[in-house]
C-alpha cells in the first residue's frame, strides 16, 4: 500500500464524516415530533402508484373514511387524492418522484400509498430510482414500522427498524484503498438513535406492551451497536412500566423460531441492516410479505403502505378486482394509531383478524374463485359495524 493510496482514502473517509455530521444537525434541528392532536386539520394524502396499488389504496381509503366518518365530517380530516406517482408519469419526469407530485405530498401529514414499480434489467422502463427510496429521502422517514400478529401462536411482535442510519446509510460511499483492501462504513447519530427509540416505546405505552427487545451485535460492533444500544436503553428509562431487555441479532434470529420463547417478544428497536433481515424471516410465520402492513415514520411526515409489490401481472391478466387488500388495511390500522385514534386502531384490528384469521366468511386469492377487493372491503366494515354494536 502506497502513501498516496493511503492518503485518497483518508480524504474520502474525511468528506464522508463532514456529511455525515452536517446531515447530524441537520435532524437535531427537526424539533419533535408532530403533535396530531393540536393541529386544526389532519391531511391525508392518498397515493395509489402502480399496477393493483390504485385498487387496494382506494379500498383501504374506503375503509378509513369510515373508520373516520365523525371526523371527515366535522372537517377535523381531509382526503387529499394524489394521482401522479405511476410509472408512467414518473418516467416522463425523469425522477423517482416529480417535483408537483412531492410537492402534493408535503401538504399532507400522512400517506396512505400502494405499490409502485421500480424498474430493472429487462424492464420497458429505464432505470429510475425506487419511488419508496426517494420518498424516504425527502421525508426523513427515519422508522420502518412492520407488525407481524398470529394469534394461534401466542405472535404479537412490532418491529421498529431504524431506516437511515446503521450499514445502510453510506452503503454506496465505501473506500477501495487498492485491489486488495475495500473499507464501509456504519454511521450510528446520538440523534437517529434517539428518535427511533422514542418512537418503540411510545407504540409500546399507547398499545399496551409491556416488554421492549432492543437486537445489536454490540459484543463484537462495540462502537456504532454500542452506542445505539446505550442510548436506547437510555430511553427506556423513561418508560418505567415497560420492560427493556437486550438481544444479540444472531441469537435473536434463533429465539423467533422457538416456539416458547418467543411469545415473549413485543417490540422490537434494530439498526438498518438487522431490521431489513429480521423483518422478512418474521414475515413469513405470517405468511410471506403479502400479509403485513408497513409504515415509514419521520418527525414530520408519516407514510402507510402494503409491503408487497405492485403485481403489474394482474393487471395485464384482467384480474385487478380481485387484489387482495389485506396489507394496505394492516398498513391503515398504523396509520389510526398514529394519527392519536387508538380505538379506531384496536377496532379495525380486531375486524381484519376476525375477517382474515377466524371466520374467514369469504376469502381473496386474487381469482374469480374468490371474493373482490370491494368485496372484502364490504365484510371488514360489516364486521366494524358488528363489533360496534
């Protein structure tokens, strides 16, 4: 290794820290978090993408209105209809997400977005960036929230997943020193660590679960896993009925599988890269990704999606009707929680269990053998409406 070699690297580490640190004060100065309570009018943005998004967003839209009928009506919540987060649109822009359309979407305060496509070898479309990306980007949505429930099984886990920091955050700013020697980065902020953490545990007071895992390699990535797990169980303080206990990720991935133990868990706090791991191994107990709802939270905005993707073959093969808008509605019961309408939440959980898990009057499978989309969305607000009663 040369000098010279030695000292390219240092100056990419040295610009890489500068923004890394400049991005640091940049989240500190984003004060707290949205206090939905206080704000005269909630706006709801509803983004429906591509493929089968447009018909499972709209029937999940469907059903929050008439969770929020009394609020709609009153004006205390608006449906704000944004139409121009296709492919198509997006292609004809050039960027992830057009400059009108992401305008439209900071007017809101939460998203409620189906799937859409991002392109990639052997696609009609050229190469833009993942719409959920930019999105992420330009909102700051620092938490991927990702619930995974089978009663039968004793599973009731929340995964709170920090969304901009950890292995991820610089994972395109790596060093080659010389063919021999490649150098990445992790990147841990006292701020990042903290508002992920504030956000599990306040999901865990307004939802009554009593016990907070926080997953780390902390033994062996003592820096950056150290310091995330310090400062979260720093937190944790403050939340005295809850109890906080720690895992090592490998250990984890073990525990999940074992049937007794893993009744314990209820929320979970992970760095990037153990979130984007465990989240999928935990979604399959559930049935694969299809069966989860999903949320990406920041201090200001907030946006509720299906976690599956866009299903363009549907489309193509006249079947959209029959989507199965199982994921969105999971998405949707986060977004009541979020926005401070907590009963609303338990309510249309206890109705999607009742209509997916349990009664199961009628069933999707994406085939005229099945119900609709519509159709499930009918028998969910029956069931609201029963359960009401």
């Amino acid at each position: 290794m040369t000098e010279e070699q030695i000292k390219n690297a240092t100056a990419k580490f040295e610009a890489l820290i500068r923004e890394q640190s400049d991005r640091s004060d940049t989240i500190k100065a984003l004060g707290d978090f949205v206090d939905y309570d206080k704000l005269d009018k909630i706006v709801v943005g509803v983004c429906g993408g591509d493929g089968i998004g447009p018909i499972i967003t709209q029937e999940s839209a469907r059903v929050l209105k008439y969770m929020l009928k009394d609020k709609v009506e009153s004006g205390r919540v608006e449906f704000k209809v944004i139409d121009g987060l296709t492919i198509e649109n997006r292609v004809a822009a050039g960027k992830a997400i057009p400059d009108d359309v992401l305008e439209e979407i900071k007017s809101c305060h939460v998203i409620l977005k189906g799937p859409t496509t991002t392109p990639q070898a052997g696609d009609p479309w050229p190469n833009i960036e993942s719409a959920n990306v930019a999105m992420r980007k330009a909102l700051d949505l620092f938490a991927n929230v990702r619930p995974i429930k089978i009663p039968e099984q004793g599973i009731d886990w929340t995964f709170f997943r920090e969304n901009t920091e950890g292995a991820y955050a610089v994972g395109s700013k790596g060093v080659n020193v010389t063919d021999d020697l490649a150098v990445d980065f992790v990147v841990t902020t006292t701020e990042g660590c903290e508002r992920i953490a504030k956000l599990a545990y306040e999901y865990a007071r307004k939802n009554k679960k009593d016990r907070v895992s926080i997953i780390t390699k902390a033994n062996i990535i003592k820096t950056t896993d150290g310091k995330f797990l310090n400062l979260c169980k720093n937190i944790g303080r403050d939340y005295p009925e809850i109890t906080t206990d720690e895992w090592y990720i490998d250990i984890t991935t073990a525990k999940l599988i074992d049937e007794k133990r893993r009744r314990d868990f209820k929320v979970f706090i992970l760095p990037n890269l153990y979130g984007d791991i465990i989240t999928d191994e935990a979604a399959e107990f559930q049935g694969g990704v299809g069966t989860a709802g999903s949320a990406n939270i920041g201090k200001k905005y907030a946006m509720f999606e299906a976690i599956h993707g866009s299903a363009p073959r549907m489309i193509k093969e006249g079947r959209g009707k029959y989507a199965d808008p199982c994921s969105m509605l999971r998405a949707t019961v986060m977004l009541l929680s979020h926005i401070g309408e907590q009963q609303k939440a338990d309510l249309l959980e206890r109705a999607l269990d009742i209509c997916m898990l349990e009664e199961k009057k009628i069933s999707i499978t994406g085939r005229e053998d099945g119900c609709t989309c519509e159709e499930f969305g009918d028998y969910v607000m029956e069931t609201v409406s029963k359960l009401s009663e």
